[in-house]
C-alpha cells in the first residue's frame, strides 16, 4: 500500500481537466505533472492559479510572492503567468478541490489496481472517455468539445523544446579541487576550494555555480555514467 496524491489541473472555461497520481510532493514531480499536463492537452494556459503549496510558493501573499525558483524559471521557459490563490479562500480553488472530490468519489471509490501500471492505465481511460466527455454539471456542456471548439484558440502554443527536469543540490569544494555528486567527483576551478557551490544535476549534465557570486556558472561537465570516476578539467587546477 502507497500513500497517493493527486495532481489536478482544470482549465477554466471548458473544465477540460488533466489528473495524475503522484507519490510525493517534490518540486520536480510537481513540474513533471504540469509538462504532463501541457502534453495532454497539446497547449498551454496563459495563467496558472495555484494553490499556495511549497512545491511552488515559498512566501504565499497575495500581493508579492516568492515563488519557488525552479517553478518560476519552468514557467518562463513555458510563457505562463502565475497566479496565486489567497491564503485561507477556499473559494478561490473551488474548480480544482471540487475536482479532487469528483476523482476520489468517483474514479478511486470500489477500484482496485494490481499496481502502478494498472492505476495509469484506468485513471487514463476514465479521463478520457468519462470525465471529460460526460455533460458537466455546472457548465451543462461537454468539456472536450468545448475545449476543442473554443477554449484551445485562446491557449499558447507549446514550446519546440521540452522543459527537462533537473535536481540541485550544495556541495563544498575539496582541498583537491573537486566535489562529489552521486559516486562520482568533478572539478571546480581551484579558486572555489572550501566554498560552497550550487550544483544542477541534469539527465546528462553537471553544472557547478558559485554560492557566493550570485550563482555564477563555473563548471560544466558531462554526467559520468559509472561510479568512482574522476572528472576533471585541467584548466580549473593553478598553473603551478
């Protein structure tokens, strides 16, 4: 047994909605289910109203939020605006909580699933062929077709390149130049050593930047794919 989250996004005006499970509430999962999202439905909304969780939010006030920087730059790279919900307004999240209810009561209620693959597979097949098909109560309409008629003309296009998720992490620079990032080492320009670095780790990329410096990009190196490895350029070593 696995306890489970779901992720919701419904867009507005046709309430043509996109639902996933999830396992934890990370800001990469969290970023993953909104390219999910955008994927399903072939655009992107112009406006996100969010709910003011830490996966996005850091500080939630309605008139200056500090939003999460790795969401902030993932909806740049998408040319979506955020919206915040106010702190303690159910009603401003009404379209999405009531949804959550519709997919517990209605989805989730006397299912079983004989695991993960299982669940995808029937949540998938209710979305499409009940969920956003069937006459919605509020609306009156079928959400598909007014999303296809309507709502989709008015949505962005989606970008030619897909966000691609990344994780970051703080490390501090060893007295041989270099830090350590999963099993393997890289190095840093000899300047940095005992300082504390920022480091992006990519699906094939490592980029190293100054804590100090605002962040600047300092290295960059191609993810080692074995273990205990040594990657080092020798350009970060003194001359000496």
């Amino acid at each position: 047994l696995r306890k489970t989250w779901v992720f919701v996004m419904t867009l507005s005006h046709s309430r043509h909605n996109f639902v996933k499970t999830v396992y934890n509430q990370e800001v990469n999962t969290f970023i993953n289910c909104h390219i999910e999202a955008f994927d399903y439905f072939w655009w992107v909304p112009k406006t996100i109203k969010i709910d003011n969780l830490k996966a996005a939010i850091l500080n939630a006030n309605f008139y200056e939020s500090i939003y999460q920087k790795d969401y902030l730059a993932f909806s740049k790279h998408y040319w979506f605006d955020i919206v915040t919900c106010k702190v303690r307004h159910p009603e401003e999240k009404w379209k999405v909580e009531s949804w959550v209810k519709y997919v517990k009561n209605n989805f989730f209620k006397w299912s079983e699933f004989k695991n993960r693959d299982d669940l995808e597979n029937k949540l998938m097949n209710w979305l499409n062929n009940i969920c956003n098909s069937r006459i919605h109560w509020t609306t009156r309409k079928i959400p598909k077709v007014v999303f296809d008629e309507i709502e989709k003309d008015a949505l962005i296009k989606l970008p030619s390149k897909r966000w691609e998720i990344f994780s970051y992490e703080k490390r501090k620079v060893g007295k041989t130049s270099h830090i350590m990032v999963g099993r393997n080492y890289y190095s840093v320009p000899y300047k940095y050593i005992l300082e504390e670095v920022v480091v992006n780790i990519w699906e094939k990329l490592i980029k190293i930047y100054s804590w100090k410096s605002s962040e600047k990009l300092i290295a960059t190196h191609i993810k080692l794919s074995n273990e205990w490895e040594y990657q080092t350029n020798i350009y970060h070593y003194p001359s000496y």
